[in-house]
C-alpha cells in the first residue's frame, strides 16, 4: 500500500458536479453550495438541509460562519427567510 500524501487528483469513478448537477436535475451552483455545507457546515445544519428546514442555499452562507456562530443561525433561521451573514 503506497503511503504519503494522498494526490490532488479526483479518482477515477468521481462525478464531476456538472455531471452531479444533471443527475439531480439542479445548477451546478446548487452542487457547489450543497459541498459547502458538507464541506464547512456541522452536523445539525446537515440535518436542518437533510429535514428542509433550511434551503441548501441559506445553509452554504450559514456555513461560512465560525463554527459557534453557525451552530446559532442553524437553530433559528426560518427556511423562506433570505440569510444575510452577520456584518464583522
């Protein structure tokens, strides 16, 4: 088993997100925000997506928030209301 750093390249049975994008029948975009909040976001904002209490969309700002702060608006944002990140 080769050891090391493991390549940068995606393997070989990866779906490209535009390819994701049609399988779902949804914009690419819409692909990229979802990995953001699989990528960033913590469990209970998963699941608030997961449940659709909160739109992938509104869930992806939300995940660019610190950590303690995400865990906060995932607990009060109304999924039909805009999310505009907290100024800093």
């Amino acid at each position: 088993m080769k050891e090391g750093k493991p390549s940068n390249t995606a393997s070989i049975e990866a779906v490209s997100q535009t390819k994701a994008a049609e399988k779902v029948n949804v914009s690419r975009s819409a692909v990229q925000r979802a990995r953001k909040v699989i990528d960033s976001g913590d469990d209970d904002l998963m699941q608030a997506v997961d449940s659709g209490k909160i739109a992938v969309s509104v869930a992806a700002k939300i995940a660019e928030l610190p950590k303690e702060e995400c865990s906060i608006h995932t607990h009060q944002w109304p999924i039909d209301r805009p999310f505009d990140p907290p100024e800093r």
